[in-house]
C-alpha cells in the first residue's frame, strides 16, 4: 500500500449511530480524530477525509459495516477518476463479509488483506500495465478505445500472471469509452466501431501470458494511440493520478482520431 494512503472498518450501530472500530492502519490519535468526525457526518454517507460506504450484514442484525478509506490532501480530489474501480472493489470486502460474526468480531484474513491493499489494487494497477507493457501500451490502449476483446490465456500460472491479467482487464475498462456515451448515442458509436472493424479488419486479440513475459497474437494500433502511449510512457514514473488523467484526456480526444493505421 502507498505510504500516503490508509483505511479504517467499523461496526455501525445503528440504535446510536456510533462506530466500533473493527480494523484500521491509522495510529490511535489519527483513528480517533477520523472516527469522530465521520460519526458527525455519517447521516451525509460522505466523508472529506475519504469515502465511506456502509452495508447490512443481515436483515436481523441491527449493526451495519462502514468502510472508510482515506488518503492524503492532494490526492482526495483526484481519487474519483477511479471510482469505478473503487466500487467494483468494495463488493469484493463485502462479499468477505458474508460469514462475519458480530459476536466475536473477529474479521476474516480475506477481509484483512482487502483493505490493505485497495490503493494497489484500485489505483496502482495503471503503473504496473505502463511498466510491464512498455510500447506494446499502444495495442492496448487501441483495444480499449474500439472496443476490442483481448482473451487472455495464462499459460504459466504464477502470481504475477494472474495480478497482470486482473490489471490489464482494470486498464482495458478505464480505457473504454462506454461509460462516456449517453444512452442516446449507444447504437451511433457500435455503428462507428462496426464500421471500423470492418475498415480496418479489427478483430479479437489474444494475449499469452508466459513464464518469461507475454505473447499477443497481432500487434495493431492507429497513429494516433502510438503517440498517446509514447506521452504516457514519458511520464511512467509519474503518479497513478497522472496517469489515470492521461487515460482520460485520450477517451476525451479519441473522436479526433484520424484513420492511419500502422502493425507494430
């Protein structure tokens, strides 16, 4: 976990609305400070120290599990561009939670290391596809953009195949432009991206995942994304806001995509 981010998981009881503190990263004075002010704001659901998200455990149970995730002042703005990411992961903690027993509140180990690691997981995933992927971002980032399935094949089973191919398909959905076009516009932009496959003979991509590295079946991308992956790659080492904001300002540009296409 980044060293500028932390997290907290109450009990919620709802008769009082007061917070139990179940897990935390923070240090006593700082977890005390946090757990005031949020019971302050918990009616709100909103915190200015993070996010909070609260979920029954049972229909029976009066207590409610709250998840509170903070970061540093900088970052607490910037933290949205991966909410998506944040939501699809905070099912996971909830889904762990399913056998929690209140009596003992004893969290699981699955739990546990969830929340540990929701910054690498929810946001660092875009550094490690920049790091791992070098010039071949390009292809990936072409995918996105059109749309393009990459079928992924783990042929050496290994932890970091498995993380990789978890962060690639992250990537390839903040990459799409599907969450930016409004219900009006669905059938013009799979009218567009038909067109272009047709054009441009696009078709699925197929990724191996070796002991020694990886293996796509074709290398394919348009000018234009080669030069957004030459600009994100210049800033590799830059932080995963950065480079989120990077991803994002492609989508924003992606209808000025001229229709040079190269085969790496």
């Amino acid at each position: 976990m980044a060293t500028d981010t932390s997290y907290a998981l109450y009990m919620l009881e709802q008769e009082n609305s007061s917070l139990k503190r179940l897990q935390t990263s923070l240090d006593e004075p700082s977890e005390l400070q946090l757990r005031q002010y949020v019971e302050r704001q918990l009616k709100r659901l909103l915190s200015q120290s993070g996010f909070v998200i609260t979920t029954q455990l049972s229909q029976s149970s009066p207590a409610s599990m709250c998840y509170l995730s903070t970061l540093d002042g900088m970052q607490q703005s910037q933290i949205c561009k991966f909410r998506t990411e944040l939501d699809a992961y905070v099912k996971l903690l909830e889904a762990s939670l399913i056998n929690f027993n209140t009596d003992t509140e004893t969290l699981p180990e699955q739990t546990i290391c969830i929340l540990e690691s929701w910054y690498t997981e929810c946001v660092h995933y875009i550094n490690r596809c920049v790091k791992k992927f070098g010039d071949d971002l390009a292809v990936i980032i072409h995918a996105a953009l059109f749309n393009t399935s990459i079928k992924i094949n783990i042929s050496t089973e290994s932890n970091d195949n498995t993380q990789l191919s978890t962060d690639l398909e992250r990537f390839l959905m903040a990459g799409s432009l599907t969450r930016l076009i409004y219900t009006d516009n669905v059938q013009e932009a799979s009218t567009e991206n038909s067109i272009a496959s047709e054009l441009f003979d696009i078709k699925d991509l197929r990724l191996t995942l070796l002991e020694s590295g990886y293996q796509f079946s074709s290398k394919v991308a348009n000018t234009a994304c080669t030069n957004w992956a030459e600009i994100i790659l210049k800033d590799e080492s830059s932080s995963s806001f950065k480079l989120r904001q990077h991803l994002e300002d492609i989508k924003l540009k992606r209808h000025y995509i001229k229709t040079t296409y190269i085969s790496l």
